[in-house]
C-alpha cells in the first residue's frame, strides 16, 4: 500500500472547493445534506484508518494480546515507518475520541439544560422566556420535534410580519433536524482538523435553508432579510452556542443579500462538467480513496488472522 495507508487523513482537504461551490452554487437544503454527508464519510474513514494503524503498529509488540499474525513482517510492510506511525496513532486516536466524547456531551449537556429551564413553562411549541436580552433558538426533543425558544426581548424588537418570519425560521430548524446535520459535522471537524471549513459551511447552509423556508411560508423574502438584520442589530447572541440560533453572527450579511436575491431553484443536482460537478467528483474520488485504503488495511489484518 504504502505512502497510500495515509491518504485518508490529507484527502479531505479535496473538500475545501466543494464546500466554498456549495454554499453558493447549490439550493441550501441540498448543500446541508451533500457536506454532512461528506464530513462523515471523510471522518469515518480517517478514523477508522488511525485505529488499524494502531493495531498496526503496535501487534509486535511483547504482551499485546492481539493476534500474532498482525506482527508479520508481510503485514508490517504494507504501512511505511509502521513502528513510528502505529505509536504516533495510539495518542493521535486517544485525542480524537475524547473530543468527540466532549463535543458530543456538551450537545447533550447543554438541550438538557436547555429543558430544565423549560420545565416550569407550560407545554406548547412555543415557549416565551420574560428576559430583557434578545435572542431565539429552536431547541430539539421532546414532545413532537422540539420547541422554539424565545425571549421577550427578541419579541419586542421585532414588528408582526418579522415574529411570523422568526417563528416560521426556528421551525424550519425543528422540522429539518439541523442539530443533526450540525452535530454531524461538529463530531467529523474533531475527528479530521481538515474538515473544519465543512463544519462552517454548514453551519451556513442550515441557516440559509431554514431562511429560505421561512421566506416561502411568510410569502416575502424581503420580509424575511429585514427580519435577520433586525435581530442582528438587537441580539447579543443565543445564549447557547451549539443550538440553531435566529441571528447567528458572521453570516447575517451574507444570509440578507442571498434573500434579497433571487431565490434558489429547486434543483437539487448541478450538472457534471459544471464547476461543482467536478468539484463534488474530486471529492467523491476522494472519499473513494480514503475507504478503499481503509479497506485495504483491514483486508490485510484479516488475511493475516488465522481462522
């Protein structure tokens, strides 16, 4: 295999072109979808890549009960440098699941304490919090798929037509189960650096979907862009950073001058010799690449463990 058992931890960097194309190129629901499952896939793969490393590297070594055909020399050959990379892995690996292990309890960390504030509020999709400070967020779980959490602050700010925009936002999050496709992301930019820029994009995407949702339902995109600015302009930020807010800071300019543009086409696919096309190609390679070398590895390991 050679210098290829490590093309699963470069190659998505190949992602970067497709997450810039999509974000501007793809209707924001497809864009969401098409990066998340990306991120995965890429993270998947490294990961499971870093873990046969492991094994790997450290099969010959005195004590280990893993299988003695994992030292064979024939086995050892197929990974370059496999003593240096199988110990560079085991703390490589350590660090990668226990920052998924925290990014993922602090997900669940914060919607429990999310649902604890709620819990003296009487049951509804809706739930209006009397706090001066602005903000809105829609929360997941419970009963039916969440609720939209709000101040009175936010309320406030806005005229009628931008609450009706806020709600119809907010509920856009529920009902596409964006936490999903952010907590997706958030756990593959843990696993793999290289796939943080994936990260952001969807967390643009997802707000551009709902916004786009909310704009078909209040009727006016205009509407909808006044709205985003306002609470922009009111909010101090969502007071939990990992849950879908209404003014997510750094991409509200780019959220406004994509409602006040025309709207996206409903196509979900671009064609193949098309820029994105061949950008989302590359990285389809790409993650073609990375499965096959983990494949590989583990066709290896498995050939290599007597029956």
């Amino acid at each position: 295999m050679g210098l290829f058992v490590f093309l699963p931890f470069v190659l998505p960097l190949s992602a970067w072109p497709v997450a810039r194309l999509a974000e501007n190129r793809l209707h924001p629901r497809t864009a969401t979808r098409l990066l998340t499952a990306v991120a995965a896939v890429l993270a998947v793969c490294s990961t499971l890549c870093l873990a046969l490393l492991v094994v790997v590297g450290t099969a010959q070594l005195p004590g280990n009960p893993l299988p003695d055909g994992w030292s064979d020399p024939e086995v050892r050959a197929a990974v370059p440098y496999d003593e240096v990379a199988g110990r560079v892995a085991i703390p490589a690996l350590l660090a990668v699941v226990a920052a998924c292990a925290a990014s993922a309890w602090r997900h669940v960390r914060v919607r429990l304490r999310a649902r604890r504030a709620l819990a003296a509020l009487p049951p509804g999709p809706v739930a209006v919090l009397p706090e001066p400070a602005p903000y809105a967020y829609a929360l997941p779980g419970g009963p039916g798929r969440g609720r939209v959490v709000v101040s009175a602050g936010m309320l406030a700010g806005l005229a009628s037509a931008e609450r009706r925009a806020l709600f119809a936002h907010e509920r856009a999050h529920l009902t596409g189960r964006h936490h999903r496709h952010l907590l997706l992301v958030d756990l593959a930019a843990r696993a793999n650096p290289f796939l943080r820029p994936l990260r952001t994009s969807v967390a643009y995407t997802a707000e551009r979907w709902a916004d786009e949702e909310a704009a078909s339902v209040v009727g006016s995109r205009r509407t909808v862009a006044r709205a985003i600015g306002r609470a922009a302009l009111i909010s101090r930020g969502a007071p939990v950073a990992t849950l879908a807010g209404f003014a997510m800071a750094g991409p509200v300019p780019r959220r406004v001058a994509a409602l006040l543009a025309p709207a996206p086409t409903g196509r979900s696919w671009t064609r193949t010799w098309t820029a994105l096309g061949l950008a989302a190609a590359g990285t389809g390679a790409s993650a073609l690449s990375s499965a096959n070398s983990a494949v590989t590895l583990f066709t290896i390991l498995h050939a290599a463990t007597p029956l």
